[in-house]
C-alpha cells in the first residue's frame, strides 16, 4: 500500500509540472527564458546544468520513475519546478530558440563544463544541437546521461559528437543500455548491496567540477568503460 501511494505521489507531482507548463504553452513562450543553473555543493562550482521535466521529458523512464531522484529531491520545490516547467515548454515550442538561449548563455557566463538534463532526457531532434553547441564553444565541456538508447544509437549510426560531449548510457535494474557503440556506462548501487553493473567501474564520488579537475569520474570515461552511483 505504502509503495502505491509513493508512486502515485512521484505521478501526481509529475502531472502538476505538465499542467504548469500547459498554461506556459496557452499563454505563449515569448515571453519566457530558459534557465541555466550555476554549480551547487553537488555539482561544483564550475558545472552548469539545465534541465527539463523528469518523467514528462523521459523517452524510456518506466522502470526508474518511481525511484527517481530528480523527482524527490528537485520536482517537489515550486522554484526549481517553475523553471522546469518553463524549459519544457520552450523546448517543445520553440525547440531551436531553447538550444540558442542555452548556447547565448554559455557564451555570457563563460561556462566550461556543462550537464544536460540533471531531469528529464533528450530526444532524436535534440542531438543535432548538441553537437553544434559543442562545436560552438570547443572550450566547453559537455556532460549528459540518457536512457534514450533507441534514439542516441539512431543518432550515432548517422552522425557523431566533437570530442568535446561526453555522452554517457544510464543503466536500471530492469533497464540495461543497448550500446553497440560501446558509450561509457553509469549504473546503480543500491541500498541492498545489488548492482545493474558486474565488471569494474569507477565510483562516484559526488561532485561533477571535481571529478572534471582531477580526472577521477565520468568527464574522462572512456568506451567501455563505467561509473557507478549510489541509490539516490
């Protein structure tokens, strides 16, 4: 019962943030901005990210949603909500307007190590823009995770990124990447000692922009190789 309850809590906050930016869309996005976060205690100071709705945004999220830490732990606040929201709409209204207003803002704050969608995930039409961000600002580091395994590989049979983005397959149990292409890979370690990746990995140690300066984490992953992450 307990469980039922706790998902249709992470659900009905999901549903909220869609309805907000329903009113965005009815309004119009003209008027709105998307949002680029400076660096926190868990990213570091030198990590920006930006984010959409998790869940809403996800392309394959069923087997990680009830357990996902971007809606327990960022969804639930209005501010960071808003600003989601926000994203959203823009991205699905204006999709190459979100991609000039992010890379506008690289250049602005002079960002060198950038995490797309700490919630919510890209899709076929977003790699195109990746890469010619990356191609934008070669000084800038681009970091992001993805469940979205169908399109990312689509993607890569065609094209491929600068050496500048580090694109990374994200694993769950029940939800193992199809990687013919042979991407690092960042898997799970759960509460009960379980984990979706058997070889030997790297550990998170939890800050992104130090991970970055001393070469420790998922910035300098290298094919085949994987990260590991705490439960969280």
């Amino acid at each position: 019962m307990a469980a039922n309850w706790k998902f249709e809590k992470v659900v009905n906050m999901v549903k909220k943030a869609v309805q907000e930016k329903q009113e965005i869309i009815n309004e119009g996005v003209d008027n709105y901005h998307v949002r680029l976060i400076p660096g926190n205690s868990k990213t570091g100071k030198t990590t920006w990210t930006v984010s959409l709705i998790p869940g809403h945004d996800c392309q394959n999220c069923k087997h990680c949603l009830n357990g996902c830490y971007d809606i327990k732990a960022d969804l639930i606040h209005p501010s960071c909500r808003k600003y989601r929201v926000i994203n959203s709409a823009i991205h699905e209204k204006d999709l190459e307007r979100y991609w000039k207003e992010i890379s506008d803002q690289c250049e602005e704050n002079g960002i060198i190590l950038l995490r797309i969608n700490v919630g919510g995930d890209l899709a076929y039409e977003d790699f195109p823009y990746v890469k010619n961000l990356a191609k934008e600002h070669p000084k800038m580091k681009i970091l992001f995770f993805t469940k979205n395994y169908t399109d990312l590989n689509r993607f890569l049979d065609e094209d491929q990124f600068p050496e500048n983005v580090q694109a990374i397959m994200s694993g769950w149990k029940n939800c193992q990447p199809v990687n013919p292409h042979q991407l690092p890979e960042a898997h799970v370690l759960y509460a009960d000692g379980t984990r979706t990746w058997d070889k030997t990995a790297k550990y998170c140690p939890g800050n992104c922009s130090k991970c970055y300066l001393k070469e420790l984490g998922c910035w300098d992953l290298k094919k085949g190789e994987a990260v590991v992450f705490n439960e969280h």
